[in-house]
C-alpha cells in the first residue's frame, strides 16, 4: 500500500544560521535511503519541515513494504575464480559462501573488461517497520552538525536534545526507536499559543493540524515568505533593508511570524548609518527602514521586528524591543564619539603593535610596504601620488578604534569617516573606505585612481607575501583571503580597466619584502594561482572554454585587454576559415616543438623553390605590416579577421611541399617560414586552442 510517510523530531532550540542546511541535509539523505531501499520512486523529493524546535519529513506514495528483489553480488574474476581443471579456488569457494549459493548457480557477465561470477538471490521485501529507525539513526550521523550533544543518562547525540518522535506511515504508528525514543504520533507547538499536545491521526494532515492547532508554521519556504510578505506590508512607503541571510536566521527563530514596527530616537542617527545598521542587524535581528532604495538611502529612525508572537496588542512587543536596542545605539554613538577625539593619524603607531602575521610582520611594517607600493602604482597610472601615499598610510588605522574594536565588519568604513572628520580630503578618504573592495563576488569595486592603486597594494601585497611564505590556498581552506585577493586584483585591472602589467605589479610588490624572507618558486605559483581564478571568473562569466584557454595561453600581461581579446576570438571562431586555420596553427606548433632548434633565424627567400612556398611567404610578408598595426591599436577582432585570407596559401603549403624535407638548409628555411607565421597567427591569442 502507498500512502504518506511523516518523520519528526521534536527538539530543543536548533541553531538558527544552519537551520535550513540540516532541514535540507535531512530530506536529502532519507530520500537516498528510502529509494535504494525501494519504499520510494527515486524522483521523489518529499517534503522538509524545519523550525526552531522541529526537524520533519513527508514522502507521499511512500511503499508499506518493499517490492519483491533480486540481489546481484559481484564475485572473482573467472579467470582466478577457477584453477586448470575447473574447478573453484578458495577465492571463490569464499564467495560462494558469503553469498550462500552453490557453484552450479553462479551466473557469469562480461563488463567489457572481464569476465566475472555473478551470484543472483531472491528476496522479498520487508516492511518499513524493519527498516526506518535505522534509516533516521543512520541519515541523522551525517547532517552537517559541527558539535553534538549528550543530554540525560543516554548516550544518545545530535546537535540539540531530542525529546519526541514520530515515525507514521498514513494513519499507522512505525513501531521503531530513534536517539532513545520510542516513536508516537503526538507532538507539540509553539510555546506559548499552542493548545498543548496535539495528536496527528494521519502522516498527511501534520502541516496543516500544526498550523491549525499548534499555531506553527512548519514549511521554512513558507514562513519565510510569510516574513517577506508581513516585512513588505509593515515598511508601508519606506523600503525595508533586505538581507537574505538574516531573513534565514529569522525564520529559523520564529515559529509563527509576525511583524511589528518600532523605533529609536532620531538623535542616533547622527552616528554613521552602517553602525546602527550593523547593531540592529547583528545584535538584535532586526530590519532597518530606510528613506529610499539603493546606495543614496538614508536610514530612518524606524526598524521592524519580527517577533514569534501574534498579539492583538503588540505595544509590550514593540516597547520592549525599543528599550532593548536603545543601549546598543547608545554604544555605537559613544564609540563613534570618543574615537573622533583621536585623528587617524594619531593611531598610526598603535599598530607596531598588531601582529598582521609572525612571518610578515606587524600591520604597521605592512603599512609602510603598502605606502611604498600604492606610489609605485599611483605613478604607473599618473595617479596623485601623495594622495596614494596618504590614503595608505591611513588604510589600517581605524583597526585600533573602538568601533572597529566592537564591529571588525566595519573596518574601512569608520576609517572614511573619520578621515573626513580629520579634514582629509574626500579622495583619501574615499580610497581607505574602499581599499577593502571588492570584498565578496559582485561588490562594487573602487573608483578613481587613487583608491584603485591602494586596494591594489592591499591585495598585491597579501598575495606576493603569503605565497612568499608559503602560506598557499589548498582545497576549501583560504584563512587569508587569498582567493579573494586574487580575483580582486583582476577585476580592478579588468573592469576599471586599468593599463598595468600584472608581472610588473608583482615585481613592485615583492620589492616591499627581503628577498630572503620570499622562498621557494612562489613567483611560478603566485601567478599560477591568478590565472586559474582568472581562468575560473572568465569561464563562470559565460566566456567559452576554447577561447578562454586560446587567449591565457600566452600568458597576458595586460589582463585589461583580455576581455578584448575574447571577443575577437569569439568573432574569428565564427569565421568558415577558422576551424581550418586552427588545425593548421595546431599542426605548426607541434611542427615546431618537435623539431626543437632546426629552424633558421630569418627566412632565406632563395632558398624558397616551390611556388607554394613563395605564395605563403609573399602573403605573411604582405599581411604583417597592417596586422602589426592593428595589434598596436588594439584592434584585436580586426588583426585575426585579416588572418582569416592566409587560410587557402596554408592549405596550399602543406598540400605542396613536405616541411620536414631530407636537404638540412630547406627544412630549416621551411621551419623559419612557419615559425614567422605562428609568431603572426598567436599575437592576439593561441588559436591552435581552437581546433577540436
């Protein structure tokens, strides 16, 4: 028989941020094991519940018992599984053994590679009963859970106390034990609004009698949409500040949702709007209201709460939430206040004393590199120098304020409003705020010379320094941010753009440290680690892999170019001459790599006897002077189009004459031919890449 199956978990308060993970994580395993198991289609997703207090499943057309099975178990080799005469070998006696069949009934297969026993079983199937209190135990283990717990005299674990279970398939109870307990159909609801324990009659009425009685909204999707919906209705004209990871920590605080508004006094908003907005959203989990949308708004002195709460008199809600965030502000401005006392300036020597690493030094020996290095790139891009200088001597003060001391998220930002506070000029300031940028994957990046060659010093020297000291990114494990750095670096060259030389910018940046203190090849794995993210961002940015393997290829210098050089590959690949020119660009190159030094220098037109050689000749000669100039113009698309006419005299070439000719002076002479024409052909990106 089919019908739902309904899993609960009745616990103490789960950790609200992996809330949803552990929900998710949870249909995903016992969706595997019901399927492998057969009580299941395999396309069959179920349902997940997760709340403050509650983890649940439902798995409608959920099988009673299992389809009748028959069980295949691979055995040895034939040609080990038998001796000369025939007969089996105590490897395979031993098989036949754990498989409990006799020689005459083992089934022999092919899998391509080699012929092997095959042992086949009937089985019938069992009944969930036997089955599903393992299957929770066992799908319970590999939640992603960071710390377990033990609670009472059991030796049971999970992330939070567990004190009630169901295990129900349609209206029946699954008899069945799960970290200690007995399963039941009972459960509870909220705290508070519930009408106490409710009973669940069957698998399929469990969100709706939850809701109904229990006064909890079980589905996450649900609930969070409910907030969504509740916050876009309170916000009335002014716009509410969204943030996806707080509306996730919310619903995974709340059971049945409601949003009130409440409020401040508007004298606190004469502290910086990212404090307050940092307190309210970090400290209390509330949503600020703000006075517009996008980067011009200004936050209000209103916020809305959402509370776990549905009253017909929220004014104690509301009043108390006021009261709770009140001193929260009040520390913000003291902070504020008191660190304005103290110029930027000032604060400087303070950070002789931040370990910014035991290798690398202090942060203040890292600001005097980044000073040094933000000039250098200033000048290369005719930048205001002091300004640069200023704005990296600045960079890292604000680390030693009170504020950022209280709010590390912070940092930058309180360093831009204090400089103004300092009379610094809004350059300056600007550039400290926005040295740090792009923080993640889309952030905006700096603006204007200035700030652009001070995050570029920032990231430059975190990357030369850590791969200096061997401190390299493996696997998921990044502590210092070098990923990010990295993809930094090339989205302010590539997207500013700017006209720098990343080699040269690695060279400025490793003159900042003692060339004992750079060891091994970590010139080699620095700019190897940068041209796979660039690799990466250029592939997940929707670049085409052949194109984007064509133009790093070589290796470019100047990675604001390389967005152009894309697309002229991507215009030359939709040339008719082009698969054709790639084939014969790739034959050239390993032409040329397996001939090693036979090439001549330069090509001796005397020695070109054959007409068609002549022609390939005439045509690149020809062809050079204005594919050159296109080059110098950076009319990518323009210089590999004109390639596109030398397709019918290669063709010709290599139909007519044998490059590998038996007279020594020739085949080098042929070879200089073809090394001038693939010098021409891969100026713009290594199109040999493009041939499939």
């Amino acid at each position: 028989m089919k019908a739902t199956l309904l899993i609960e978990l009745l616990t103490e308060e789960l950790p609200p941020k992996s809330l949803g993970k552990l929900g998710l994580a949870f249909r995903e395993q016992m969706q595997k094991a019901l399927a492998e198991a057969g009580f299941i289609d395999a396309g069959n997703a179920g349902r997940w519940f997760a709340t403050p207090r509650r983890l649940a499943l439902q798995f409608d057309d959920c099988l009673e018992s299992q389809p009748d099975r028959v069980i295949e178990k691979k055995g040895p080799a034939v040609a080990s599984g038998v001796d000369a005469s025939g007969a089996p070998t105590k490897a395979l006696e031993g098989f036949m053994r754990s498989a409990g069949v006799s020689f005459d009934q083992l089934e022999k297969l092919n899998d391509g590679k080699a012929e092997y026993f095959v042992a086949r079983s009937n089985k019938s199937g069992g009944r969930i009963d036997e089955y599903l209190a393992d299957m929770v135990e066992a799908a319970l283990k590999k939640l992603p859970v960071a710390k377990l717990m033990r609670w009472g005299a059991g030796e049971a674990q999970f992330v939070r106390p567990v004190h009630g279970l169901i295990l129900m398939h349609d209206g029946r109870i699954v008899p069945g034990k799960v970290l200690g307990l007995a399963s039941r159909n009972i459960t509870r609801g909220h705290r508070f609004m519930s009408v106490g324990v409710i009973d669940i009659p069957h698998a399929e009425d469990y969100e709706g009698i939850l809701e109904k009685e229990g006064r909890v909204i079980a589905s996450f999707a649900k609930r969070r949409a409910m907030i969504v919906e509740q916050l876009d209705g309170a916000a009335g004209q002014l716009t509410w500040l969204r943030d996806d990871a707080l509306l996730d920590e919310v619903t995974a605080l709340v059971e049945y949702p409601a949003v009130y508004e409440a409020s401040f006094e508007p004298e606190f908003l004469a502290v910086p709007q990212e404090c307050l907005i940092l307190t309210m959203k970090a400290n209390q989990k509330y949503f600020p209201l703000m006075d517009g949308a996008g980067e011009q708004s200004k936050l209000t002195h209103r916020f809305l709460v959402v509370s776990n709460m549905k009253v017909a008199d929220p004014a104690n809600i509301i009043t108390g939430n006021a009261r709770v965030v009140r001193p929260r502000l009040a520390d913000a401005k003291f902070f504020f206040e008191t660190d304005k006392k103290t110029p930027l300036s000032a604060r400087i020597g303070k950070l002789s004393r931040v370990v910014y690493h035991n290798k690398l030094g202090s942060q203040g020996e890292r600001v005097d590199r980044l000073v040094k290095l933000a000039a250098r790139i200033a000048k290369r891009l005719g930048a205001d120098v002091t300004q640069a200088e200023r704005a990296a001597l600045l960079a890292k003060a604000d680390l030693v304020t009170d504020m950022v001391g209280e709010f590390p998220e912070l940092q930058g930002i309180m360093g831009r409003y204090y400089a103004l506070a300092d009379g610094e000029s809004a350059t300056v300031a600007d550039a400290i705020q926005s040295h740090y940028q792009p923080r993640f994957n889309g952030d905006v990046l700096p603006q204007g010379p200035v700030a652009c060659a001070v995050a570029l010093a920032d990231k430059l020297d975190a990357l030369v320094g850590f791969f200096g000291i061997g401190q390299i990114p493996t696997g998921d494990k990044d502590p210092f941010g070098l990923r990010r750095a990295a993809l930094g670096v090339l989205r302010i060259l590539m997207e500013a753009p700017l006209p720098l030389s990343l080699p040269e910018l690695i060279d400025d940046a490793a003159n900042g440290f003692a060339p004992e203190l750079l060891s091994g090849d970590w010139r080699a794995s620095s700019t190897g680690f940068l041209k796979e993210r660039l690799r990466h961002m250029l592939r997940d940015a929707g670049h085409d892999h052949r194109a984007v393997d064509a133009v790093l290829a070589l290796d470019p210098a100047r990675i604001d170019q390389v967005p152009a050089r894309l697309a002229a590959v991507k215009a030359f690949a939709a040339l008719p001459e082009a698969e054709a020119l790639a084939a014969a660009n790739k034959r050239i190159v390993n032409i040329l790599r397996k001939s090693g030094a036979e090439a001549g220098s330069s090509v001796d037109t005397a020695l070109l006897t054959e007409e068609v050689e002549q022609a390939l000749f005439t045509q690149v000669s020809a062809a050079s002077p204005g594919i050159e100039a296109q080059l110098a113009a950076g009319d990518y698309t323009a210089a590999l189009k004109a390639l596109a006419g030398l397709r019918g005299t290669v063709d010709a070439f290599f139909d007519g004459v044998m490059v590998m000719a038996e007279d020594k002076a020739t085949r080098a002479n042929r070879l200089a031919l073809l090394a001038r024409l693939a010098g021409l052909m891969n100026r713009v990106a290594d199109i040999s890449k493009l041939s499939s």
